[in-house]
C-alpha cells in the first residue's frame, strides 16, 4: 500500500510490558470472535484499518500531546 498517511502496522507493537496479559487475552477474546464471527468481524476489521489512517492523521494534528500518550500506551514506536 502507498500513502503518506501513517497507519497502524502490528509489528509495532510490543506484548511484553506492564499490560502483556491484558494484550494477550484480548487478541485470544479476538481470535474467538474471528472463529466464531468470521464474516463480521473481517468487516469491522478491515473498515477499521481503513480509517486508522485518515483518523489517526486527523487526530495527530489537533491533539499532539494525547497522540503520543496513546502510541506510548499501545507499544507502538514514535517516528
């Protein structure tokens, strides 16, 4: 994919820290749904990948400061 937006890539993020078991019990409860949900849960998904660009964009520009506190939460790197 080519844009100039930056959009949200999982091998930023990090599932050793202080919240690693809040991490991995999530993406166990998402791949439940996926299995048990597939054609929804593809949807919200890819819609969701979708936005994360234009949105986080957005968001970046009029709130900097809770930009990087979200990042700094999530594991994701700053660039």
């Amino acid at each position: 994919m080519v844009s100039s937006l930056p959009f949200f890539s999982v091998k930023h993020v990090k599932l050793s820290g202080g919240n690693a078991g809040v991490k991995i019990v999530a993406l166990a409860a998402l791949v439940a749904l996926a299995w048990k949900y597939s054609g929804i849960v593809v949807l919200i998904g890819s819609t969701g990948y979708a936005m994360s660009g234009p949105v986080g964009f957005l968001w970046s520009r009029y709130f900097p400061s809770s930009w990087e506190r979200q990042r700094s939460f999530l594991g994701l790197s700053s660039q």
